[in-house]
C-alpha cells in the first residue's frame, strides 16, 4: 500500500518511511495536483485538512490525532494493515527511496568512528547517499511499534 501525505503530516510521512511504506510528501496546497498524483501512483491520500473531501475513485483517510502513535494507529485500523517487519528500515526517510548494502569500507569516512568500529551492516541511500545503520540511528522505532501494536 501507498501513500500520499499533505503538508501539516510530516512527521507522520517520515515514520512511514521508516516502516517501509512508499510514502509521498506532498507539501503544497495545490490539491487536484495532489489527487492527480494520487490516482497516478495508487496512493492513499492521508491528510488532516478537514476540508478536502472524499475523491472519486482515491482513498482518503483523515487522520485525527497530533500524536505520532496515535496517527499511525488510527491509519491501520482504518486500513485494516499492519506494517511489515521485513520491509522496516529499507526505505531512506527523506528521498523514500530503496536502500541498498553497501560495503563496510566504502563507508568508513561518512559515519563517526564509534560506528564504524561496532556495526557490520550498513545501507545507503543510492539518492542522497545518507548512510543507515541498526541500533541508535533509528531513535526509539521499536518502542513506538510496540507501543502501536500493543493496543
Ligand atoms: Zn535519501
């Protein structure tokens, strides 16, 4: 499943990224580019601007809460999906493109020494080239999936 997110869900559009949802960030108020977009793609049009109304043919789901947790929980329930954990962190959180595997050494001069020193596997973002690691790099992801997944 796809996304498409309006401008005030940006915090949203980055942790679906992170769960490995194709996500897009829509930042302007241009709303039939928006749907344009939506329909091209396939993308559910997520959206906390009351004004936007059910379009033909898109899926719309108005997300309510301001709170990260909350807006992902009410997202799946109202999708009936759960995110997929083989999918999680393969996705670059600002380009929402693919990560890919990179060799350990090509990588030693763009993390700090620390990590390089105690992580084997590293991913990069073939766009930005932001390189990802396990551990600390992702904050307290699998606390807020727990968290979500609990309820
Ligand atoms: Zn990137």
């Amino acid at each position: 499943m796809k996304f498409i997110a309006t401008k005030e869900l940006g915090r949203l559009v980055k942790w679906l990224r992170i769960l490995g949802f194709d996500t897009e960030y829509f930042k302007e108020d241009n709303y039939s580019k928006l749907k344009i977009s939506a329909l091209r793609d396939q993308r559910v049009i997520l959206t906390k601007n009351t004004r936007l109304s059910q379009p033909r043919g898109i899926k719309l789901v108005q997300i309510k809460s301001d709170l990260l947790n909350e807006q992902l929980r009410e997202l799946f329930q109202e999708l009936d999906i759960k995110p997929d954990k083989n999918l999680m962190f393969s996705r670059c959180t600002l380009c929402n493109i693919e990560l890919e595997p990179v060799e350990k050494d090509k990588i030693k001069h763009k993390v700090p020494e620390f990590v390089f020193n105690t992580q084997q596997d590293f991913i990069v973002c073939p766009v930005c080239q932001r390189v990802y690691w396990a551990g600390t790099h992702w904050g307290n992801v699998s606390q807020v999936i727990k968290e979500i997944m609990l309820r």
